[in-house]
C-alpha cells in the first residue's frame, strides 16, 4: 500500500533533524517524500554519482563506504534508523557528486527527500544548512584519517612519520608538469585531480583522480622525469607525497600526502 503524506509526515515527526519543526513545514515536506526499500548488500548510492536526493533511516542499517587507495572497501560509518545521509551533494556551494558509496546492512526502509525539497527546507531553516556543513566536515575528516591508516598501515609507515606531509592545492593549480624530476608521488584525500597530455597546444585530459588514488609514483619507481602533468581542478587535498607526474586540482583544492 502506497504510503499517505499523513505517514511520512509521522515518519519525519520522529527524526531528530525535524523534530523541533513546525508541524506545518514537516507536513510540506512530507507531501513531496518518498519511501525506498532496500534489500540486503543493494547499494543504495555510489560514489561519484550525480546528487538528486538524500535519505532518512526509518528502518535497518546503512553502511557509509569509500574506496581505498588499494581499491578496497573502506568503511566510514554504519548509521541506524533517525540517521541520515546523502545531503552532502545537494548543499549549495558544493559538489553534485556523491563523495561515498552507501549499501543496505540488512532490509531497509528509507524516506527520500529530492534536491528541489531539500533546497526549500534549507532557505526555510538556515540552522539545518550549518547542521548539514559540520556534519560534511567531520566526514571530510574522517575519510581523511581512514585512507592515510590505510596507505601508512600498508607501508609500514608510521602516522607523523617525516617521510610524508601533507599540502593542499586550489582549483586549477599545477602539482607538477611533464618532464618535471620525478621526487615524490601523491596520494588524494580530499578533492579530484586531473592528469593531462599537451598535444596539438591543447590539453588532453587522460584520468581524473579521486580520494584514495595514487600518482606520479611511476616515475620514482622507474627512476625517470614525470611523464604526465597533473593538476587540481576540484580542490584536491593530496596527501602526503613521495613522487613526480604532471597533474593539477580539479574542482575544490585537492589535499594530497606526498
């Protein structure tokens, strides 16, 4: 039996992010939610993807995954019912895209709320806007955290070792060119990067890398200048580095270990 706005007006009354609300604005919301079920082990949301709605827990458990930077499922958090997620992408100011991947623990109920509903509750309840920017920060964080265990984990690299240090790029800044001596390579925490070829005078873009990928390691390992230039285009925080490669920030800057 489809669900009455009377239902997902009850479901959102007991969700501590709208429980202070008026009970007027809960019911507009409401009129424009949806429910999803999810089966056990579905993905619900992938990384990278395009935004178009965030999620309210009403029943099951959620896991909050990221890749590592051996392609491994990394697990940022698993949240239960009155719990949330999927807002980070249709913040405004921010990026669009999904920056984890989220699957079903067990059989999960969820209300869904579109970008367009979110963006009206957020210009009605600017605390939720702050609410939703802290929580964003914290997983930024935490993401942060889990990749670098991860790699110094897998490197026998100890955390504070001086053999890494961390360095953000804004958008657009080159992290190194083509031909450049190959001394370090880089690891993305935080933002996307671009590694491009010049031909013809135009800039070929080649790969896009994510939180949690390599660069500019081959040519340490091969003992030759960076082949390819790489640059920030999203703010890419890379991580700690160790290695050459042309690349440059994407959109936000990338943090990145070298």
């Amino acid at each position: 039996m489809p669900a009455t706005p009377d239902d997902l007006h009850q479901r959102l009354a007991r969700v501590p992010l709208f429980a202070a609300w008026a009970e007027d604005d809960r019911r507009r919301l409401a009129a424009h939610a949806a429910f999803l079920d999810a089966a056990p082990g579905e993905t619900i949301l992938r990384e990278g993807e395009f935004g178009d709605r965030m999620f309210l827990i009403e029943r099951g458990s959620v896991q909050i995954f990221t890749r590592g930077f051996d392609g491994s499922d990394l697990v940022l958090a698993r949240l239960e019912p009155g719990q949330w997620f999927g807002e980070q992408a249709l913040l405004p100011g921010g990026s669009p895209r999904r920056n984890a991947s989220a699957r079903a623990l067990d059989a999960c109920r969820l209300v869904t709320l579109s970008r367009g509903d979110v963006a009206a509750a957020l210009g009605r309840h600017p605390e939720l806007l702050r609410r939703f920017q802290d929580a964003g920060a914290a997983e930024r964080a935490l993401r942060e955290a889990r990749i670098g265990e991860q790699l110094f984990a897998q490197l026998g690299v100890s955390s504070g070792s001086a053999a890494y240090e961390l360095k953000t790029w804004p958008a657009g800044a080159v992290i190194f060119r083509e031909g450049d001596p190959g001394d370090r390579a880089f690891l993305v925490l935080r933002g996307r990067a671009q590694a491009s070829r010049r031909e013809d005078g135009r800039d070929e873009v080649l790969s896009e890398l994510l939180p949690g990928q390599f660069f500019g390691e081959r040519a340490i390992l091969q003992d030759a200048p960076a082949r390819l230039p790489c640059r920030r285009w999203k703010r890419p925080r890379p991580s700690r580095s160790t290695g050459p490669g042309s690349a440059r920030p994407a959109s936000r800057a990338p943090a990145c270990a070298r």
